[in-house]
C-alpha cells in the first residue's frame, strides 16, 4: 500500500486483554429504512443502507470508531472488536503444574461455549476438536520458558484428539525492559477417510474488478501469480464467451484452496485430479464461490448468495475503479443476509497514489454508514492479521486486505487469512440430522443418467442411499437411489455436511428419472420421510427499499436458499408497504409449490425494490 495512506500519527493497535468479557457476537444493526445505491450517489449498505444524505436507522447513529481515513483504526474502547476489551476469546487457566499466571492461554472458535470458564484450558482444546475440528490457541505475554512448557503441553492434548499443532506467529513485547512473547498455534483435525474441513467463501464485487483472476492466484501454486493478461482467471472461467470478454456470467462453484493440517497449500494445477497423497493430506478445503459483477447478471448473483450458504462474503474493489453501485449492491445483499464481509482491495501496483487514497475514503465512508455499521479496518502486517482474527465474524469488524495479484503484494497475508479462519457452523453437529441436498444444477451424461449437484446442509449421504427428491411442479416427491457420489472431482463413498458435490440418481419405479421434472430449487431428502411442499407462507418482512408502494396482489421475485420463484402477496397486515415499513405479509408461488422451511432467511425483489424477511409459518 503506498506510504501515504498511512496517517501522520496513526492509532497504536493495542494487544488484547484476554477475559470472559470480551466475547461478542455480531453487532450488526437492524435499522429501518435501505437504499441499495440506486442512484450513482446513494449508498446501498444493507438492512438499513443509506444515502449520501445518512439514512438515520432505528437503532440509532453508528459508534464512533477512531478509524483514520484509511479505516486503520480502533474502537473507542481500545479494540477492533468493538467489546472494549479486546479481541474475542475464551479465556482459561493454564493448570500446567507450573508458577504460570492465569489468562495466559486463550482459544477461538466459533462454536465454543464460553460456561465452564473455570475447568482446565486442556478441556476446552479437546472440546473445541470434537465440534469445530479446529481453533488458534493464544498463549501469552509470558518468557520463553514458560511458552515452551506451555506449547509441549498444547500438542501432547492436540495428539490425544488426533489433531495436529502449529505455531503460526509469534509477537514480541517489552514490560519493565523484559521481552515478554505471544504465540498464536492454530490446532486443526488431522485429515482420515478423507474427512475435512469445510470454508464456502462468496466472491462478490464489480466488474472488472479483479474477482476471478484473485480466485485464480488463491487456488493455484504457493508461487503462482497473475501474468497480467488473463493467466490467472483461466483457471476459473468456464465458459468460452466468458474467456473472450474477461467476465464472468455464471457460478463458478469448483473453486478451492486445499490445505494441510499445517496449513501448507496443497494446489493442483488446472482441471487435474488432486494425486492420493494430496487427498489424504487435505484437512481444511476452502471453497470459492466466484460470481459475476455485471449489473445484467445481478439476478444470478443474488442465487449465488442464497442457495450457496456461503459462511462468508469476500468483497472484492478494484483500486483504480473505486466504490460503484454494483459494489454497493452486493455490500448490501451480503448485509441483508447476515453474511459476515471482508474486504480485498486488488490492482494497488498499477493504481496512483491519490486515486489509492480516495478509494480508500470511499469504502471506509461506505462500511461506516448507519446501515453497516462495520468497523474497517486495514490489515498490513501479521499482528493486526491475527487481532482481525480472533474478531471478524463475531463483531463489526471488517478486514480491508490490499494486494496485487501481479507482484503478489500482500497475498501471503490473505492466503494465512484463509487458513486461520473458522467456519460459522458446527457442520459435525448436523451430521446426526436427516439428510438435507439443495439441488442447483443438473444435467444429464451420456452413459450414465441424470446427476444433480448441489449443497449438502444436513446429513450423510453414501452409496445406494434412498431419497425423496422434489417438489415437482404439481408437489410431489419421488423416491431415487444414489448410485455414484463426486466431491472435488473425485469419486467418494459418502458426501458430509457443508460438502457440495454431484450424485448419480435413479429412479426406483418404472417411471423415467426423466419424467420427475427435474429443475433447480428442488432438494433431496430422506425417502423414509413424508416432506410436504409448500405454496402459501407467512413472513416477516422489511422493506428495504421500493419506489412505489406494494399492495395486495404484488408479485416479486422471491429468494430463499435455493428457490428462485415469483410470488403473490395475498395478504398482509398493513394496508400499503413502503420504504422502511416491517409488516407480516402471506405470499403464494404463482406457478408451482416448493420445499420451504420455517425460519429461513428470504430476499425479494422487483426492479429496484428490494426486502428482505424470515418465514414465519407455512400455510399450505
């Protein structure tokens, strides 16, 4: 990043006070009124995004957050977390035996329970394994001795639970002229019968903004970089129109970053099969989901976000381009879903100081609105990496990367950003559940039938698994027998959940799997349940904006997982809706039922209007 985006007297990034208290969850706001940036100058930020003019929201003005114009800052209270107290974490004694203070060891994760503060800090590593598969354990400012007794202790627990422990950084601090160190160890489930860890990150941004060529460089070599002229994004396009213009117009969905127990990147080159080895090392895969930046394209966008389930929204900004209304847009849909956001500012070798600068003042500006309320905050070096750490995702903050897929600056600070992060779920929990598969795409091979791929959200799915697959277009479920599963482009006995990957099906009656109707927005369930589709349904929905006012009889296109449908408002309790108004209406699908489920998030929109809502009942 050039030297002048550095303030003249920038704010010193406090270490974080390690207590109880300082665990957050996310803070984002529900305010009441949205303009998704339909015009040049207004800023569409979410729930409650606001124009230039600072659309007040119901949950009143944003904290002051002491960011520089750059947005490298910290709260009020002394931490980019937004708590006052530093980054989040869950604060335990030691109970090695020896004279070590308390609050020396700390772990991060995202599903852990902070109850039971007081049992030993091994407890919680063996807890944190058996739910998230992995945490980052920090422990100090202590000497080197007491580290050292510290960590030997670390991977005899990490071994117990079959997990593998590395040191990822190490800080330095000086207190009454000793230097007191901090280690930061990432513990991670070793990889067995090809069981790993899942990421699904969202790649969303403008166009030509540098989207899939980053996906390109994260996906390949550890050496690999862009050549300037479209080497990188050759990886990900996957059509020849879109090689020919350079712009994404569908989902790219078979994008990942393999990575080891150790965190060491384990790429394939091109469109080649991951080797034995590589596979049985794999134990954390982040999944890129590439979409496209054209506004023609948006309504492809928005499914992407919907019937993915990404844990995660990368906002990706060109440095020569600025803040645009499509940036804009995808901010807010990412906001509306309550997705958490960072930002990667991409092109910095080739974009001038000032225009660097002014970009810089726009996305802080953007991120800070009312209806945001994010914290930005600018990552440079591996200290502020693992403070954004141990916040992002549980608090305000917004990671800003600046990099250069060309000259590589700054990339190995986001690869190590990947390989740190945790998924939101606790996809080993769900693995008890009935099987749940959102289908997404289909089509048929010569030689071998009809294959569906998609998202498993619940569930286990293995070879001759009986499943209901629908609704068709009159409601109805019909009973199919999963003969081949593909994860990654290899075949695998079983697909877990949080995977994407394609089955083989057949039907089990003498009808056709042909004839079923099969489309997106169907799903796959257990064929020993009776699931039910549904045509009517109640939400709570807030309108986050809309140039006219919606009555009875309204018909947008409505959003929820992987249903892509237009709906009739039938009903509602208010007489008219319009910008900023929360009211229960009751939609009806206009042409055929599907597969909805009470407390899913929804996104609808017509035009320029847009709401969002949470099903409340279905009807029938």
């Amino acid at each position: 990043m050039p030297d002048d985006l550095k303030s003249d007297q920038e704010p010193r990034i406090p270490e974080p006070r390690l207590h109880r208290d300082s665990e957050t969850k996310s803070t984002t706001p529900r305010s009441s009124r949205s303009s998704f940036g339909e015009e040049e100058g207004d800023a569409c930020d979410g729930d409650a995004g606001a124009g230039e003019e600072g659309i007040q929201g119901r949950e009143g003005e944003i904290a002051s957050t002491g960011a520089t114009e750059d947005g490298h800052g910290v709260s009020s209270g002394g931490s980019p977390d937004g708590s006052g107290t530093g980054a989040a974490g869950a604060a335990v004694s030691v109970g090695t035996g020896a004279a070590v203070s308390q609050n020396l060891v700390a772990l991060f994760s995202q599903t852990l329970s902070l109850d039971g503060e007081g049992e030993p800090w091994e407890n919680r590593v063996r807890e944190s394994a058996d739910n998230d598969g992995e945490s980052l354990v920090t422990f100090g400012p202590a000497t080197e001795e007491e580290l050292e007794d510290i960590l030997g202790r670390l991977k005899q627990v990490a071994q117990t639970v079959g997990c593998d422990c590395v040191v990822v950084h190490t800080s330095e601090a000086v207190d009454r002229g000793e230097v007191k160190l901090t280690r930061y160890a990432m513990v991670r489930k070793l990889p067995s019968q090809g069981h790993h860890l899942d990421l699904r990150v969202a790649v969303v941004g403008n166009v030509d903004a540098g989207k899939s060529t980053l996906v390109g460089v994260l996906t390949g070599p550890v050496n690999f970089l862009d050549d300037g002229r479209g080497l990188a994004r050759s990886r990900v396009l996957r059509h020849k129109h879109e090689a020919e213009t350079g712009r994404t117009s569908s989902i790219a969905e078979d994008q990942h970053m393999r990575l080891s127990a150790r965190g060491d990147c384990l790429a394939t080159e091109r469109h080649a099969k991951p080797s034995d080895s590589s596979a049985a090392q794999t134990a954390k895969v982040v999944s890129f989901i590439d979409l496209a930046g054209h506004e023609r394209y948006l309504r492809t966008t928005v499914y992407g976000l919907t019937a993915h389930e990404p844990d995660y929204v990368m906002v990706v900004v060109g440095a020569n381009h600025g803040i645009t209304r499509m940036t804009k847009e995808h901010v807010g849909m990412a906001i509306a879903l309550n997705v958490p956001l960072f930002v990667v500012v991409t092109k910095v070798d080739l974009c001038p100081e000032p225009v660097m600068k002014e970009t810089m003042k726009q996305l802080v500006r953007m991120l800070k609105l009312p209806g945001a309320k994010k914290q930005p905050y600018v990552i440079r070096s591996e200290d502020e990496l693992m403070i954004a750490v141990r916040s992002f995702g549980r608090s305000a903050v917004a990671p800003i990367f600046t990099i250069s897929s060309v000259d590589g600056t700054n990339v190995p600070l986001l690869r190590q950003f990947f390989n740190l992060m945790p998924s939101r779920r606790a996809w080993a929990a769900q693995s008890q559940q009935p099987p749940e598969f959102l289908i997404d795409q289909f089509f048929n091979v010569p030689g071998v039938g009809l294959v569906v791929a998609g998202t498993l959200l619940s569930g286990v799915v293995s070879l001759n698994h009986v499943l209901a697959m629908g609704p068709n277009n009159v409601g109805k479920f019909n009973t199919v027998t999963v003969k081949s599963i593909h994860h990654m482009r290899t075949a695998v006995p079983a697909l877990l959940p949080g995977q994407t990957g394609a089955f083989v099906v057949r039907s089990r009656t003498k009808e056709h799997v042909k004839n079923f109707g099969v489309r997106k927005g169907m799903v796959l369930l257990e064929g020993t349940e009776e699931p039910r589709a549904t045509r009517t349904f109640a939400c709570d929905v807030l309108v986050l904006h809309s140039q006219t006012t919606m009555r009875v009889n309204y018909q947008p296109i409505l959003y929820a997982r992987n249903v892509r449908q237009c709906v009739r408002i039938a009903a509602m309790d208010k007489e008219v809706l319009r910008t900023g108004v929360r009211a229960r209406v009751t939609f009806e699908f206009m042409y055929r039922p599907e597969f909805l489920q009470q407390g899913t998030k929804v996104l609808f929109t017509e035009g320029k209007t847009k709401a969002i809502g949470t099903i409340r009942e279905l009807l029938g």
